[in-house]
C-alpha cells in the first residue's frame, strides 16, 4: 500500500520539484525559495528557506556524495548549495543569460548540467565551480535532462518533443526528433541497468524514463552502438493520464516508477511489465514533481496546489510479508496490463468511485455502490465509517460480490479485445 504520511504547506506558491538525499528532503517554488526538511521527522531545517533566486525557483537537485544542492531560476542562474548549512558556494550564470529550467548532478557528483528556454545546455565541473563546455539543441527550451547510469552520456528533452543524447564533452551523439508530440517535459534513467541485456560490443544497456505533452510516458532503452556513438529505441508508452504528464522518477532499485500530470494524479508503475500499481489523488491542482527516497520506501509529490505530499510505500512489515504481497500484486498485473490497453471508452458503471480504473472483484457496500474490494476495504480500515458517495454514516463495513456487475464487466472486456483497438503496448 501507499500511505499520506505529512503535506507540507511553507511554499507560498506553485511547487516547482523536490529532490532527497541520505538526510534531507529539499523543495523549490515559484515564491523563489527552496525549502530544506530532516527526513527522520519533516520538520524544516532552521536557515530554511534558501533565498538567493530573483525569479522563480524551477528545479533543484543534490549530488550523490551529499555535500552539494543544485537550483535553478527564471534569473538564469543556477546556485550552489551547502544543504548542510545553508551557504551560497557559488552562482553559475547562464552563458546566454537566458532563464534555467532545468539542473542536474551527474552520478559521480563531479558535474552538473543546466539548460535553459533559448535551447542552450551548459556543463559545468562542480569542484572548480567553473564552466566546463556548452552546446544547445536545435529548437525549443531544454525543461529535462538527465545522466546515464554510466555517466558517459546525458540526455535533454525539450519542448519540440526531441531528446538529444550528448556525451560529456558536449558532442550530440543521437537526436530523437518526434520522441514526444507537443514537447518533452522529463526523462529520467532507472539507476540499474537492464538485467541480461546487453548490446552487441558487451556493454550494459539502461531504461530511461521520458514524459510529454502528449499524456504519454515512453520507455527506452539506450545501448552502445559501436565506439562512435549509442542507440536508444524505444522500448514501450503507456497512457493512463488523461492529460500532460509533468514528472517521473524511479526508486532507487529501478522496478517502480512514478509519474505525476496536469490530472492531478500520481501513478505508481511497476517498470518492467508496464502495469499501474496505484493512482493517487490528494492533489488538487496539477502534479508537477515527483521524487523516490535513496534509503526510505518514501515518495515525495509536488503540486501548484503550494504543498508537497509525503508518501510511505510499502506496509512497513517484515520483508517475508512484503515479499508475499508482492507475490500477489504480480497475480494481478497481468490483468491489470490488459486492462491498460482498453482505458477509452470504459462505461462509468464499470469504475470504482474511489479508484477511477475498471474494477477486477465488484462488490457492494452497505451505501448500495459497488466498488473495488481492496479500494472499499482500505477506505473502510483507514477512513471514518462513511460513504465515499454520499459522505454519510455506513451502516455496517459488511461487502458482498456483486457477481452480476463482474460478469458484465469481463463480456466487455472481451469484446473490447476482439476489436484489436490497444491503446498502448506492452513492456514485456
């Protein structure tokens, strides 16, 4: 299960990204700060908030040794922070001055990318605080970027719908023209590489996680083409937002992803089948970041509602009781999977009222509804004893299966499948 365990509310305006490290979780806002917060209880740090932005604070990011905090403005500087003290270490500017959307560590914490609305990337070598190279992208803005597992390329999308694939001495090896209609507005690699997959030289291939525009999450996975350059194909796109997908990140072991969108949603996938695990939906207004904990089954979720919502994943017992309902979501995800391709056109009556997504196992609660037994039965166990329909009192937490609604649900199903209209492809 996934839990809400603290919404915090100090941003005074949208919520632009969050990042963790070890010990910290850091957030930035369009009211120009960033806010910096213990993992072991959320409370804020006391030099939080971080002031030094003139303009909106649009991305922000730690290095993996934990001694730097990247952020990035509309002033077209990125700055540099001590997360453990609050200091300025250095002001990187633009070298064409033109507003950062995006800044990014590299694995080994020696650089950081920035790129910025006029299509400029810049690199820059962290200890020496100096820039190292530029380059720029054909057209549009540079709003994602990304380093390989690897770090010998990084990745940038931009909101022509391309991602570039750059090596570190900012030579474009790859150019994805059509990667995303109407704009690319993330990508993001697994930190594991593809287990026994590999490319003809022997070299390890990496998932990479790219959203857009175009409602669309996109998997690929890039591979070394020889010694002159790498391939990246495109692996599989799924289509369970109903609108603009903002942010995505995977956790620390590369099997789930997030990904938040202008439907105010969060989607929990499992990253090697495809399948949506949850969807969540305490936001009210649009989810524009999402982050995994490094060493927390935490998820932290950043909206332009100004809150930042902090989620538990996982039941907290024993790794023996985790592994057996792991053992059960993998039972389902093959249904779930199917259900994927035939999200268009589903008739109300077949949604669960709590989950929004065709239900598998119906059952009617004492309001009269029908609903999804694990949504009613973790509404029950974990809400007050009312209706999610009507907000009023149940009359008693008894469910029974609603057999008829199931059997009209799986003719559906199969007539929809018999019509061969899939709305995305499988992962596998």
């Amino acid at each position: 299960m996934v839990t809400l365990v603290q919404t915090l509310m100090d941003h005074t305006d949208d919520v632009n990204c969050c990042a963790f490290s070890s010990t910290y979780l850091a957030s930035c806002s369009l009211d120009k700060t960033i806010r910096l917060y213990l993992l072991k209880d959320f409370s804020e740090l006391p030099f939080s908030p971080l002031k030094g932005h003139s303009y909106g604070v649009h991305s922000c990011c730690f290095s993996s040794c934990g001694k730097f905090l990247a952020s990035s403005s509309t002033d077209g500087m990125t700055i540099l922070w001590n997360p453990q003290s609050g200091e300025k270490l250095a002001t990187l500017k633009q070298p064409s001055e033109s507003p950062v959307r995006v800044c990014k560590f590299s694995h080994d914490s020696n650089y950081l990318i920035s790129g910025a609305a006029d299509g400029t990337v810049a690199l820059w070598n962290v200890r020496l605080k100096k820039l190292r190279r530029t380059g720029a992208v054909e057209d549009g803005s540079v709003i994602a970027c990304d380093f390989s597992p690897d770090g010998n390329y990084f990745v940038t999308g931009s909101t022509s719908g391309e991602l570039t694939v750059w090596d570190c001495q900012m030579k474009c090896r790859l150019n994805v023209k059509t990667a995303h209609d109407l704009g690319v507005t993330c990508c993001e690699f697994s930190p594991q590489p593809i287990s026994g997959d590999m490319d003809n030289s022997g070299s390890q291939c990496f998932l990479m996680a790219s959203c857009g525009q175009d409602n669309k999450i996109n998997f690929w996975v890039m591979s070394q083409e020889g010694a002159a350059g790498c391939e990246l194909r495109m692996r599989c796109s799924l289509n369970r937002h109903t609108a603009p997908v903002l942010a995505c990140c995977f956790s620390p072991d590369g099997q789930i992803l997030v990904s938040g969108s202008v439907d105010k949603s969060i989607i929990i996938w499992n990253s090697s089948s495809g399948a949506p695990l949850y969807r969540l939906t305490q936001h009210e207004r649009y989810v524009t970041a999402c982050a995994f904990a490094r060493n927390a089954p935490l998820i932290a979720t950043g909206s332009m509602d100004k809150t930042v919502n902090i989620w538990k994943f996982g039941s907290g017992n024993s790794s023996g009781s985790l592994g057996l309902r792991n053992k059960v979501l993998r039972k389902i995800e093959e249904l779930k999977a199917k259900l994927e391709s035939i999200c268009i056109g589903v008739p109300d009556e077949f949604l669960c009222p709590i989950s929004r997504e065709i239900m598998t196992d119906p059952v009617i609660a004492s309001d009269g509804y029908s609903y999804e037994r694990e949504a009613i039965e973790s509404w029950i166990n974990t809400k007050k004893r009312t209706s999610p329909m009507t907000n009023k009192p149940l009359e008693s937490s008894l469910i029974t299966p609603n057999r008829t609604l199931k059997m009209a649900i799986d003719r559906w199903i199969e007539a929809q499948q018999v019509l061969q209209m899939p709305a995305n492809q499988d992962c596998n």
